[in-house]
C-alpha cells in the first residue's frame, strides 16, 4: 500500500541519466541553430526566427512556455487540496484564443514589428513605450525568479537533488542555449520539452491507475473526498476558487499572455503567414488542454493514493508543492529512470519558459532601450542581443534568490502576472479597441490600473485570507501507520475545525487588522487581474476626453479594423450567397445545398487577404 511502504529518499544513478540527458539535448539544440545560422545573423533574425516559422512549431512553443515547472508541481497539488474545479481553466484558455486570434494578433501582425512596446510609441507616445518596457521587465524578470526556484526546492525536499545545484545547472543551460540559437532555439527546444513533460505526467498517472486498480477507483474516491467540486457558482469574488473567479479572472490572467506579452507576441509574429499565426494559436489551444487534462487527473491520483494519510498533515512533506514529487518517488521509486523522468518533466517546464522570457527580455531591451537611441550596425546590435541573453540569464539565477522567500508558488505567479499584466492588457486595448485614447489617458490609466492592483496584491500577501473563503477540503491521516503520525495527527483536525471559529468577522478590527482585510484584500488573487486592466481602461477613456481626444484621429493601421476579423469575412461570404441565390433571406436551405464547401472558399478568401494586407 502506498503511504505505508518507505519512501526511497534519493535519485539512483538511472534518474541522473534521464535528467542530465534531457538538458543535454536542450543545449544541443542552441548549439545546432548558433552553426546553422552562423555569418548571416542579423539581431532580427536572433530575435524573431527571421519570420520563416511554421504553426507546428510555434503552436507547442507556446504551450510550453508558459506550461512551467508551476502546472507541473502546484496544479496536481492546487486539485488536492482544493478539488477539481481548476479544469474551468480550459473555458478560459478557449475565450483568450479567440480574442487574441480576432484582436491583438491582426494589428501586431500588420505592423511587423519585433517588440510589442514599438506599437506604444506609434500609438501613444515614448513616454509611454517606455513605461510599459520597463514593467515587462520587472514582472518577467521576478516571475522567471520563481520559476527557476519553485521546482528545485521541491525536488530537493522529496528527491535529494542537490537545491543550488539544480538551480544554477538549470539556469546555465537555458542562458546558454538561449545565448547561442535565438528564438530558432527557443522554439524547438520547447517543442522538446514539451513531449518531456507530456511523458512525466503520464508515468505518473498510468502507475497511479494500476496501483489503485483502474481509472473509476480514482474518479470515485475523488467524489467521496468532494474533490469534483465542478457546481460552485458562488458569485462573491472573495472566494479563492469558483467557477467565476477562474473562467473570468482566468481568462484576463491569460489574455495578459497570449495577446501582450512579448514572450507570446514574439513567437506567432515570427510566423511566415498571419493564417500560421492564427493556426498556431488554435493548435496551441490543444496543448494547452490537454496538460490542463493532465495536471487535474494527476491532482486526483493524488488524492486517490493518500486519500486516508495525507502526507502533508503527517509531516512527511513540508510544503504541498512536495506532494507530487513525494507520489512519484513513492509509486515509481522502483522503477529507476521513471523519478528522473518526472522532474525532467518538472524542469523542462522551467527551461522553457526560462528561455522564452530571457528571450523576449533581450528582443525588449534591443528593440526599446538600444535601437532608439543609439547608431549600432546589425552586427552588433546582434552581439548585443546575444550579450543580454546571458545578462539577463545571470539575473534570472539572481532572483531564484529571491523567490525562496515568497509564499504559495502558483499563487506568486500568477499575482504578480496579474498586478502587472493587467493595467498593460487594459493600456494595449485601449489602443486597439478605442480611436479616441490619446497619450495622456493612456498614461493615467496604465498607472492608476498599476497602484490600484499593486494596492489589493501587497495587501492580500499581508492580510491572507481567511480558510472559510479559500476552503480548503478535508484530509486526514487516520489510515497512517507510522510512528510521527500519532504526534502530528491534530494538524488534520484542525483544518476541519479552523473555519467556525472564524466566522465572527468583526474580531477582525479589534486584533488591529485594517477594515479593509475583511474584503479588500480577501479578493481571490484571480481578480488582480481584471481590475487593473478595467481600471485603466476606464480612467484611460475618462482622461482622454476630458483632454480633447475625441478630435485627434489615430492612424487606421494601428486600431482593430472590421476587416481583421474572421467574423467580418464569414458575414460578407454568407451575405453574398444568400443575395446571389435568390435575392431574399432564406439560410437553411442554403446550408443544406452548399455546406460541403463552404470551408474552402471561405480559407481562400482570407488567405488572399493576407497576401495583400502583410507587409512582406
């Protein structure tokens, strides 16, 4: 059984293998594209792939570069401790497609530009440009911090791996090949690792299936642990996990993402055709899904394997972010090369959104703060981007420091792509969406979405919110039989009990607590998001009229344009058939006769379209 064998507390030399094989193909892999492309590589061409992508490629780049070592270890863990209901994520994964595809993706591609912040200065002004540079490189720099260091501190807990050791062995790679190859690089040492950790996951879970005898025992256990905890549609937005809080916040959290962020931007700019763009995104899409689909089933193995000894409560683990790595070398610790796999799979999460961020920090910083002010040959502003990566790569080492002293690891992330996201994704719609946003509200917004959801981020780490609104389910360690269990059993009564004493709110204030950590700070860390981007939206759009915006006139090519969209194309096809059959409106004896190639004709046109409208 399970829980009541010993668990083996090291790597064996097979593990090693598995794991150094896997960085050694990465750098392989930076090594091959730096002698393909020697003697003709311009800083455009290190940066952007030269623009001869395909979808394929692209599309798992994408997946995998924000799919970290964080979906690895924190989401089975997030559906331990908390259930099922993260699959909702799939919902908005599937809102952020379309929107990135029919919005930010046309207007970026048109403009051909290498960083996203370029469009700022067209659109707005270099104040602004500036600004939003220097954000993305605060927020990825910190962000890349946690993950480097969230899955060494949890391998070296469970498996013995070395912490700096692993850490520092990591973050010399991804610098390396990212310093050699470029985007190139970047991309198909992702497309690596993504299979990697597609296989680390599905170890786990076929030895989890025929350890607890099929994939029912799994689901039904789940079930009586109040684990598919799918029909919460509580509205109140202080509660951590619901069904609005992730498809919603969810969906801004992820929109931040694909449709701004420079590591996103970057790759399916760098496509040879808008239509690979797009086809891209939808692949991706795929990926996406199916390493969601992935991370909840391992969450409920999890759960299904100590569903009567939590591990945690009986502290054999110190953090939950160790339970999966504790269930691989629990269940698979007999099987040498099979631990090694999974945290190959932990770190190839790591490398590749290491190497995507040190990528796109080193595209900003050339494109934003180099270009514009200096008189550099190709040359060397290609040397110079090859110099950041490295820099960058240094710093990102740096602030692994620094992470080891922040909380909850999935919950870090995704505050501080929130806090700062946010108020960016509210800037670059507001330039998109709305002809009249002039630079002055550009600015006020972006900086008051910014202290706005600085304000509820800094104040929800200080004043965390309470157990009744994050609701933790239950775990016991009754079926332990070990001799710690009986000493540390109150921790699991204890969770249970935690809430009632609680629910007497106003204690609060008399224990010094400010009267906003009731509510304010409460707020699921899923909504910093959205309300940094709302707000500067609306005050962008409230500043810009009051400063005369309505009267200036932005250029069309930098605004969304009806005929960017897939939805104007399928109106006008639809629009011309029904006119040329008979004259009048009647669509559904059109769609039985013409069905079968309404597709094609449809791809042509807009294939068509893209060939004029791209600048090549």
């Amino acid at each position: 059984m399970p829980g009541h064998s010993h668990v083996p507390s090291s790597f064996v030399a097979a593990d090693y293998v598995v794991f150094v094989l896997m960085l050694a193909v990465s750098a392989a892999v930076g090594v091959y594209f730096a002698w393909t492309s020697r003697g003709r590589g311009s800083s455009r061409d290190f940066l952007t792939g030269g623009r001869r992508l395909t979808a394929l490629p692209v599309s798992l780049s994408l997946t995998a570069s924000f799919m970290s070592a964080i979906t690895v270890l924190s989401n089975p863990a997030e559906v331990y401790r908390y259930g099922a209901n993260i699959a909702f994520y799939g919902l908005s994964y599937v809102f952020t497609m379309v929107a990135t595809s029919e919005v930010f993706l046309p207007v970026f591609y048109r403009l051909a530009i290498t960083s996203t912040y370029e469009y700022l200065e067209l659109r707005f002004n270099r104040a602004t440009r500036l600004l939003g540079t220097v954000l993305f490189i605060v927020q990825t720099i910190l962000y890349t911090g946690i993950v480097i260091y969230a899955p060494a501190l949890a391998l070296n807990h469970v498996t013995g791996v070395d912490l700096w050791g692993a850490v520092i062995s990591t973050g010399v790679v991804c610098t390396f090949y990212c310093t050699m190859g470029g985007l190139k690089a970047v991309v198909w040492t992702d497309v690596f690792q993504l299979g990697v950790m597609l296989a680390g996951f599905l170890s786990v879970i076929i030895r989890s299936v025929v350890v607890q005898g099929g994939v029912f025992p799994i689901i039904s256990d789940s079930q009586q642990g109040g684990r598919l905890n799918f029909w919460d549609f509580d509205t109140n937005p202080l509660r951590r996990h619901t069904f609005w809080t992730i498809t919603t916040g969810g969906a801004f959290v992820w929109l931040s993402i694909y449709g701004i962020n420079q590591a996103q931007v970057q790759r399916y700019i760098s496509c040879k055709s808008i239509t690979h763009a797009r086809l891209a995104l939808y692949i991706n899409l795929l990926g996406l899904l199916s390493i969601l689909l992935c991370s909840v089933f391992a969450g409920m193995c999890l759960f299904s394997v100590y569903k009567n000894c939590d591990p945690w409560s009986a502290g054999l683990v110190s953090a939950p972010d160790q339970l999966m790595p504790y269930l691989v070398m629990d269940i698979l610790g007999d099987y040498p090369g099979l631990p090694g796999l999974f945290v190959a799979a932990a770190y190839s999460g790591s490398l590749s959104t290491v190497s995507s961020s040190i990528n796109a920090l080193a595209a900003v910083t050339v494109e934003d703060l180099i270009k514009p002010y200096t008189n550099m040959s190709d040359k060397h502003l290609s040397w110079t981007s090859k110099g950041l990566s490295l820099v960058y790569g240094v710093l990102c080492i740096g602030m692994a420091g620094l992470a080891s002293l922040m909380g909850g690891i999935l919950q870090a992330a995704i505050s501080i792509f929130g806090i700062i996201g946010g108020p960016l994704l509210g800037l670059f719609s507001l330039g998109i969406l709305c002809p009249f946003a002039n630079s002055k509200g550009a600015l006020t917004g972006l900086l008051s979405g910014l202290v706005v959801s600085l304000w509820a981020g800094i104040g929800a780490q200080i004043y965390p919110p309470s157990p009744e609104m994050c609701r933790p389910l239950s775990l016991t360690t009754e079926g332990c039989n070990f001799s710690t269990a009986g000493s540390l059993n109150w921790t699991s009564t204890a969770l249970l009990t935690q809430p009632t004493s609680i629910t007497t709110a106003p204690v609060y204030n008399i224990d010094g607590k400010p009267l906003l950590a009731d509510n304010w700070y409460s707020l699921s860390y899923l909504y910093f998001c959205p309300i940094g981007t709302i707000i500067a939206i609306s005050v962008g759009l409230l500043v810009s009229l009051f400063t005369g915006g309505w009267k200036q006139k932005a250029e069309s090519r930098l605004l969304l344009m009806k005929e960017d969209t897939s939805l104007y194309y399928l109106f006008r096809f639809l629009k011309d058939k029904v006119m040329r059959r008979t004259g009048k409106l009647d669509l559904t004896e059109d769609r039985e006769k013409k069905f079968g190639n309404t597709n094609h004709a449809f791809r042509d046109v807009e294939l068509d379209i893209t060939k004029h409208s791209t600048p090549s």
